[in-house]
C-alpha cells in the first residue's frame, strides 16, 4: 500500500506568507489543492521530504484535523521518514517549538491562525519552521512563495486516516507516524526552568488565588496540567480551558478587548490575586495584577529586572525587542550592562539572535513574551515567569510593577489598531506618510517638536540579511514616540497599526491614565497620518 502519487494541479494567487505564515479564510483554505500545494512548496523548499522529519500539529481550530490527515499523507508520498504529531491533533506553537529542538527534527508545520477567530467561517492558517525551531527566516518564506507561482502538483499517497486519538507509533507506508502526548515534553521543559517547588507552595489550596483564562483555544489542556495538575492550583483556576474549533465563538486574542470576561473578574470584589490569558495557539500572553493590567512592554522589562531570582535565567546574555515595543526593556538592560536589540515586528527576526547566543529574554508589545528555551513566544512561560518572581519577593504583580517604575521611570504606552480597512486607502496612507518622512524634522506639530523621522530598516548582525519598510518612526523632543505600520497577519482588507509612547521619570506622575497622557502624540499622529480624513474612521477598533 501507500506508493506515491502526483497529483496536477495549478498555482493560486497570494500564498505569500506574512508576518506569521500563510493565514487565510477557511473557504479560501478548502478549495481543492490549496493546502496541499503550499505544503509541497514547502517541501521542494526544503530540498524534498527523502529520509526527513517532521514535527505536526495546531492549535485545534476547525479544519486541524483533516488538514493534518492531508499533510500526513503528503508527508509519506514526498519520503519523509518520520512524522510527530500531537494527539488530537493538538500542539501549541511553543510546545511545536520545543519538540522539534528536543527530537532534533528538519522541522515542522503548525496549523493556526493564532489570535484570529476559528470556524467554517473565520480563518485558518500554517506555518513552517525551521529545524532551530523557530519560524522559517524570510529567505525560505520568500522561495516557499516563489515555488506556490509556479507549482504544478504535489505529492501524496492513497490510505486512509491515521488514529490521532491514541498515544502510538504506527506506519504509513514506510513512514512512522508517532502520536505522542502534547503537553509532557513542555511541561518538563517548564519545570527545568522555574521553581515549581516555590510556586507550588504558593498555588496550593486556600493560598494565592490566581485565574488563567484559556479562551476554549489550545491552552487549556497545558494549563490545566501545569497550573492544576504539578502546581496545585485548585481546579477551576484555568477558565475555559475546553478547546473549541470556534474558540466558543470568541476571539482568542488575550488582551483588555477579548479577555473581557478575566478583566471584569480581576476588577470585581473578590478579584484574584493574578490573572493572565493566553491566545489560539499559545504563544501570547496578557498579566494582570489585582485590578489593573501589566502592559507587555513593561512585563519584558520586569522580567529582565528580575530574571536573576529565576532559576534558569540567573544569566543573561542579553535582550531583543520588536521595533515598535517601548523602550522599558532597553532601560534595564542598559542597567544591567547587557545588550539590547532592536528587531522588525515578528518573532522570526528573534532567531538568529537567540542561535548566536546573544539574547536570552525578548518580546513585542503585542503580547509576545520569551525566551532561549524555544525559538517561538510562549504565553504559559511567560505567566509561569511573573509567578515566580511573585512567590521569589513574596510581593503582587502590581507593587512588584510600581516599584519598577520608581526605579527606571515608566514608558507609557498606547497601541490603536484601525481594523478591516481599504487596503489601497491603507497603503497611500503609508505612502503619504513616508514620502512626507524627509520633511519632518524640526517641525512642530502641536505642541510637539519632530526630532528624527525615517522608515526602520534591519540589518541582522547574525546573517547580514537587511530587511526594510518594517515601519514609520517619528520620534519627537523627550523621547516621544509614534509608529505606523501596516498588519502583515489580517485576512481581509487592511489594518493599520499605531503605536505610541511617551517616557515619565518623575515620580509623582507614574499612575496616569495613559490614553490621557498619550493623547497629545495621537493628535499629532492624526494631524500627520490624516487616519480619520483618508479612511473615514474616528476611533480605532481596538486599544491595547
Ligand atoms: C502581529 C503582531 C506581531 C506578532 C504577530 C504574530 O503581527 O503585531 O508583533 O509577531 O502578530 O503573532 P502584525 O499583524 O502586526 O503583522
Ligand atoms: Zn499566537
């Protein structure tokens, strides 16, 4: 059984992937050939599947399933010797990370559209990453594209579905499928690096109360053995911890907007101590203290200034963070004596750094949080992080966040995201706005004066690999900052994105409403840009 077939087929149109790998409409996904042309784009890329193996798995969405009984298939027909998949299906981003260093495979494919919503009717998407585990580099994303231009068929083979369900080795055809336990080798991953004993004392019954809220996405089952099972947190501590296809037809996005249900219990009476939430396919996280939200560029740098009471981050080598995540982080490093780099939006540009061995801690201010251990960002690590520092100073989130901000100032920080809009008016915004970016220094808008304007641009001091148009910056007098750049990981039209910050120092003015003091820079932003002139929007949709 199983000999090799071709199948012919022809190219679609716009499998480029994006910031994140190729995320589409379901519809879009389900058309005949679709997958599987750009999972074969993906072996030719990688030199053909002979003797290779493969890491497989997703986040659970509708779709996961029979896409991956498609990919196994395909997996057999291109020679691949080896497949892991998670059971049912099953494995968070992080977790697919983690398996392909410990088992040392050419790589994997992640099947998720991480925050965006799942069903018949929202998205899908994959990913391939490299054997380091991380996302593949834009070299590989940008032949795997060129290949989808000129495919004309791809590999399978003729047998049926392989029992997902069952922890279990089989064959097909000659190739091993190995169904294995989704959470184990992450959950000891995780327990080599933090104080579980430290945090497990503090977790247990009738002590610090904590909520983790998984969203019904793919962290339910990790959190619920990490968190309930090894920790002893009380049952009941995950909340919606049962993944869903749909996410329960919510959007699992773990921030003030879609957590809205672990925000309003960490505001009411008998709040937990600590909340957090992770997203669709795990590798976002958001913090919360007891009434009030801990902004991720501000985690990073809490982390950094307390890695050293943290048993596997005793020593850093030093930090990353994306272009537009504010500068807290580069305050402790600079503290500490470490270096701190500045990368474009998007974990893959982490890599290099992390396999060079000159970052150990990096994030975005999208939600993204890790470290060396993976090559991708990892939600539970990061909660189970601030745990750790919690239970080490025996002090809450928030004192532990104030006492940060005496000690290095507080960089406030504001994202508005304008979603869904017209991708030609979207892209002669940008284009207005960086035609106009030579013009800008020493103007005053408002009461701001621009100091420097340009477009980021990132030369890797790993690979000498340059990449550009990564985003407007404007920076005026005092450090303010704005940035405007487009979403490389929406489905429909376009979403802009602005960024803005604004450094304190002075101690008394370290607990101000942010939208409030930020709102000075956003009408310069809306005076410069023209957001509500060229796309008729007066407010954002989402504020973070
Ligand atoms: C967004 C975030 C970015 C993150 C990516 C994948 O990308 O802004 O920081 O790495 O999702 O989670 P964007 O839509 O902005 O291109
Ligand atoms: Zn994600």
């Amino acid at each position: 059984m199983a000999n090799s077939i071709r199948v012919a087929s022809a190219p679609f149109d716009g499998q480029k992937p994006g910031t994140s790998g190729l995320r589409k409409k379901v519809r879009e996904f389900m058309q005949p050939h679709y997958l599987e042309n750009f999972v074969q784009a993906v072996f030719d890329t990688i030199g053909g599947g002979q003797g290779k193996r493969l890491v497989l798995g997703g986040d659970g969405r509708f779709g996961n399933r029979q896409a991956i009984q498609r990919i196994l298939r395909m997996a057999c027909g291109n020679g691949f010797s080896e497949v892991i998949v998670g059971q049912g299906g099953i494995l968070s981003t992080p977790a697919a990370s983690c398996l392909i260093r410990k088992y040392g495979t050419d790589g994997g494919l992640i099947l998720s559209a991480s925050h965006n919503p799942g069903g018949p009717d929202e998205d899908f998407g994959i990913k391939f990453n490299s054997a380091n585990g991380g996302p593949a580099p834009e070299s590989i994303t940008a032949e795997i594209h060129r290949r989808t231009m000129s495919i004309d068929g791809y590999m399978t083979v003729d047998a049926p579905d392989i029992d997902l369900d069952e922890v279990a080795e089989s064959l097909l055809g000659e190739m091993r499928v190995t169904v294995i336990d989704s959470v184990a080798d992450y959950a000891a991953l995780l327990e080599s690096l933090f104080d579980f004993d430290a945090i497990a004392s503090m977790l247990g019954p009738g002590r610090f109360k904590m909520r983790f809220d998984a969203m019904h996405a793919v962290t339910g089952p990790y959190a619920r053995a990490i968190l309930e099972e090894r920790l002893g947190a009380p049952e009941g501590t995950v909340m919606n911890g049962e993944p869903r296809e749909d996410f329960g037809g919510g959007h699992p996005d773990p921030n003030l907007t879609h957590a809205a249900e672990l925000v309003e219990l960490m505001n009411g009476d008998e709040s937990p101590a600590f909340g957090a939430a992770s997203d669709g396919d795990g590798d976002r996280n958001m913090v919360l203290g007891r009434g009030g939200y801990i902004n991720p560029c501000d985690s990073l740098a809490v982390l950094t200034a307390n890695a050293h009471l943290v048993p596997g981050y005793a020593r850093l080598s030093g930090v990353a963070r994306s272009m537009p995540t504010s500068r807290a982080v580069d305050r402790v490093a600079e503290h500490l004596g470490i270096p701190c780099y500045e990368t474009p939006t998007g974990w893959k540009y982490f890599g290099n750094l992390m396999d060079d061995g000159r970052i150990t801690l990096c994030g975005e201010e999208s939600f993204g949080t890790g470290s060396n251990h993976v090559r991708e960002k990892d939600g539970l690590w990061a909660v189970l992080f601030w745990l750790n520092i919690i239970a080490a100073r025996t002090q809450p989130a928030g004192a532990i966040l104030r006492e940060h901000w005496q000690q290095y100032g507080r960089d406030y920080f504001t994202r508005h995201d304008y979603e869904g809009i017209d991708a030609e008016v979207a892209t002669s915004l940008m284009d207005q706005l960086t035609t106009s970016l030579p013009t800008l220094a020493g103007r005053t808008v408002g009461d701001l004066v621009v100091e420097t304007a340009d477009e980021f641009a990132y030369d890797d001091p790993v690979d000498g690999s340059r990449s550009e148009g990564q985003g407007v910056r404007i920076v005026f007098e005092h450090g303010r900052r704005l940035v405007f750049r487009l979403s490389g990981t929406g489905t429909s039209g376009a979403t802009l994105r602005l960024y803005c910050e604004s450094y304190e120092r002075d101690p008394t003015k370290l607990e101000l409403d942010t939208q409030r003091v930020l709102a000075p820079l956003l009408e310069a932003a809306e005076s410069l840009a023209g957001i509500a002139r060229l796309t008729g929007r007066v407010a954002p949709d989402v504020i973070t």
